[in-house]
C-alpha cells in the first residue's frame, strides 16, 4: 500500500526547537520565518524519501506568510526530484479554499475575499444567516465563512481557483479536496439537493456535487495528478448509505460513480480502531460496493494531539490500520507527518507505518527485531522500550521505569541508540511531573509527597 503524510504548515516541525513554533490548531497564523517552511518540508521529503513514503500532503500550502506559490512550487519540485510528491489539501466551500492565506486584500484566489466580495454565496445557519465557523486559540483563530454548495456563482469560482493552481504550479502533486467538516448550508435549495435527508457538520451529497468537476480540472491540467476525494468518515459508517444509488438515486451521486477509476477515497478511522461508543471495524469489511472499483486511502491521526498525544508510541495502533486496510483493499494509509523523528517514538510511528504498509501481516515482535533493536540497543532493549513507552497514562509505574532507563543506556554506546533513549526518559519524566502538578493542586498546593502519590 502507499504511505501518505497528512500536515498543517503551521504545525509540522521537522526542525525543532524554531521560534515561532506549533503543535496543533486546524486555522492558525502561520509563526515562523518563511524560510522555515522550505527547510522543514525539505527536511521531511529527504526522510519520506529514504523511508517509503509516498506523498505528503499540506493543509496552507498557499500562504502569504510563506512566500505563497514561490514557496509551494519549491517545496513540489524539491520532492518530485526525490521521487514523492506533494498534494495540496484544500478546502472547497470552507477552510480557506486553495489559497488559505491570500497577499492582497483583493486576492482572486481567495475563498474568504469572494465570500466577502459575494455574500449571496455564502452558507446559511437554520435561522438564515450567514453560515461562519468560529476556531478558537489554541484550536486556531479564523472567523472562518463557509460557502453554499447551490451557488453556481461560488461552484464557477471553485473550479477556476483549481484551475489556475495546477496551472501556477505544475509540479504539484495532486490535490484533497474536502467540503468542510464544520458546518452545512441549510438554505432551501441545498435543503432540495440533499433530497430532505438531514445534514449536520457534513454532507455527502456536497461532496458528490463538487468532487466530480474539480477531478476533470486536475487531470486536465496534470495526468499523473493524484485526485483524492475526502470523505471525513469511515466506509462502514451509517451516513455511507449516501453512496448506495439504490438509497441515494441522485444525478449528483451518478456523476461520483462515474469517476475515473484512479480517483482516491479518503476514509478515517480513529473510532473504530479504539472502539470508541462501541465502534469497530471487523476483518473482511468493504467499502460500498457502489465504490469498489476506486482507489481508496485510510487515515488515522495516531500519535497526534487530536488522539493519544503528540509523540505518543502507537506502532501497534498503526500496525491495525495497515492490516485492516489490507484486508479491506485498500490502496493507501495516512498518517499526520508533522512530527521530527528526532522524537523517538514519533521516528517509531513512521517507520511502523513503512513496515506494516509494505507486508501488513507483519506483527509487532517481528517491528521490534526487524526495526525498533538496531536503532535501540538490541532485540531485549528494544522489547522493553515498546513496553515502556505506552506508559505515559501510568503516572504511578513512571519513576520505577526511569529507573530501568538509566541502568539499560549504562550498557549502550551508540549516541543515536542513546538520544532515543534520552528522549523517552524526558517524555515518561514530562508525564510524571504533570502528574504531581494535578496531583499538588488538587492537595491546595501542598508539598506532601504520600499525599501527592496517592492522588496520582
């Protein structure tokens, strides 16, 4: 299968510890030097390149504050010369459009300046106004406008943004294309497209009324584009019932199963893969018949601050996403790529994600021989690094394993095998520490150790 890197500009750190840094938000300002933008995603692409990624996709590829399509151009050709490719993940009604942050005030290419130019297009709420999404710090900080699917006046404008952006820069990659996950036009004639069915932060028929235009845009501007269509659920999810013709018998839907073949379907599965709400995803599960003959990706936001933390040890987590996706016919998995491997268990996710994607009956005894003990000290260091590492919940169980770290790296002499080791001590350490600080203000401030350990 195909390894994919999902980031935001404003949160992928490569080069750590840069002034102006961020590590999360979905609408933030963008805080470094432009130049750090080249150099983080250069760094990344030199690591994908030697490591069996595919692509990395960007969310603000076209920014002002990054030297907009000077920059987006030369990050794309910087990865086409090593062989990957970077896809621009564009909002469609929402999320800035294909240029999230425009130079000018009078941008043409701005979904926030056409917006405000034509207020006929915006989305409507259930009471008839205009349709804005709040992100709020440190989720970010636009007053983000959202679009109506119905407008053909806003539909003309989306396709030509698309058009002109393969145009400007012909070596990218491909494109996501998503509606927007943060809210649904309510207005009567989008009410009348979705054929009464209720619509809440998403709507599939939004999808299938856009998705099919903007891939005839892409390849006629680029062939080998990649054209990947985000669907914002997992394939067994009720809602799916939308792409079924028999359910859904709509001239819109027709023209999305009329798609080249080699158009992807982005799905995502965060809940089923941890049972959250009783959630799961069974062997031997399939997409929607109605798409079967598509390409089809899944993403996961393992190891981020969305689930599980940033930097959390999720090789086992990732390992599931590749075999039931295998198992499934998948074509690709995703994973965010925003992270430096500097960070161990970050390097680990990685490199869970390239073995498990090439030969998905792997198991993780096989990641720790094959891929953790050379990089650690060896098959026993590295059994027990995996073991320790998904501590980071057990506040109680943390010292006893520090301690087990200074007496493991005593025996260790490779620096890299060492700073590995070193960065999972600082992690599980942060952990403890936290602990105590809850643990100390809940006691009134008090400095009782018996009294903070038996909070924790």
């Amino acid at each position: 299968m195909k390894r994919l890197f999902w980031t935001w500009d404003h949160s992928t750190n490569w080069i750590d510890n840069v002034p102006g840094s961020q590590e999360m938000g979905v609408a933030n300002l963008y805080g470094k030097d432009p130049d750090w933008f080249m150099t983080d995603y250069e760094t990344a692409i030199d690591w994908a390149a030697e490591h069996g990624i595919d692509a990395i996709g960007v969310v603000g590829l076209l920014r002002e504050r990054h030297r907009g399509v000077d920059g987006a151009r030369r990050i794309c050709a910087y990865a086409r010369e090593k062989g990957l490719r970077i896809y621009l993940i564009a909002g469609v009604y929402a999320y800035g459009g294909v240029f999230y942050e425009p130079y000018r005030k009078d941008d043409p290419h701005s979904l926030e300046v056409f917006l405000r130019d034509n207020p006929d297009c915006m989305a409507l709420d259930k009471a008839g106004k205009p349709l804005y999404r709040q992100f709020k710090i440190p989720g970010g900080h636009k007053r983000d406008a959202q679009g109506c699917p119905s407008n053909p006046k806003l539909r003309q404008f989306v396709l030509d943004c698309v058009d002109w952006v393969f145009k400007a820069i012909p070596e990218l990659g491909g494109v996501q294309m998503e509606t927007g996950d943060v809210g649904t036009c309510q207005c009567e004639r989008c009410r009348a497209r979705r054929g009464g069915r209720p619509a809440g932060s998403i709507s599939l028929e939004d999808m299938a009324g856009i998705y099919p235009a903007i891939g005839e845009i892409v390849r006629a501007r680029s062939s080998d584009a990649w054209v990947i269509c985000e669907t914002y659920h997992h394939f067994l999810d009720d809602a799916c019932a939308a792409f079924d013709p028999a359910k859904n018998p709509s001239k819109d839907l027709a023209n999305l199963l009329s798609m080249p073949a080699d158009t992807f379907f982005q799905w995502k599965c965060d809940r089923r893969l941890r049972g959250v709400k009783g959630q799961s995803w069974p062997k031997g599960s399939r997409v929607p018949a109605s798409l079967a003959r598509f390409r089809h990706i899944m993403r996961a936001h393992t190891g981020t601050q969305w689930w599980g933390g940033r930097d959390s040890f999720e090789p086992e987590l990732i390992r599931r996403q590749c075999e039931l996706s295998a198992d499934a016919g998948l074509t690709a998995v995703s994973m965010f790529g925003e992270t430096s491997p500097h960070r161990a268990n970050a390097e680990f996710n990685y490199l869970a994600l390239d073995y498990f994607a090439t030969d998905p009956s792997r198991t993780m005894d096989g990641f720790v021989r094959d891929v953790m003990a050379p990089r650690l000290g060896g098959e026993t260091a590295a059994g027990r690094y995996a073991e320790l590492a998904v501590l980071k919940d057990e506040p109680r169980k943390i010292p006893a394993a520090l301690d087990e770290i200074a007496r493991i790296v005593a025996g260790i002499s490779d620096y890299r095998a060492l700073s590995r080791w070193f960065f999972l001590a600082d992690y599980l350490g942060i952990r403890r520490w936290e602990a105590e600080q809850r643990a100390k203000e809940r006691q009134g401030g008090s400095n009782d150790a018996k009294a903070i350990e038996d909070l924790i």
